[in-house]
C-alpha cells in the first residue's frame, strides 16, 4: 500500500468515527455521580462507559426480542 494510500484510509478511519451518532440525555444527580464514580474506577471516560452500558442494554433487549419472536412464529 503506498503512503498516500495509507494517509487517506487513516483519514477515513478517524473520520468514521468522529461521525459516529450522538445523543444527550439527563439522569438524575444520584445515578451521574454513581456513574461518575465507576468511571473513575475504571479509570475511563464517563462518557465511554456510558456508551458501554447503553451498547450492553441494547444487546440483552435484542436477545429478549428474539426469543419472543421465536414463540411467536
């Protein structure tokens, strides 16, 4: 691969994932400072774990989602 080539694909990369959807949402004091705290633990960004946590949720829902289609048909 040249060095264009290769300065271009890393472009490509960095921009898929500035690109990538956002959204904002509000928790109560209570569950941002918990969050908070278990970031810090994790020693990670706030934001990163909930994105984390949000990616988990949304997997367990799918697989909730799936078996009750599976009875259904």
């Amino acid at each position: 691969m040249c060095l264009k080539s290769m300065i271009y694909a890393d472009r490509t990369n960095s921009y898929e994932l500035m690109a990538r959807p956002r959204i904002t949402l509000t928790v109560s004091e209570d569950v941002y400072q918990y969050l908070s705290d278990w970031a810090e633990r994790e020693e990670r960004p706030l934001a990163n774990l909930a994105a984390y946590l949000l990616s988990q949720a949304v997997k367990e829902r799918q697989q909730v989602d799936k078996k009750q289609n599976k009875g259904e048909g």
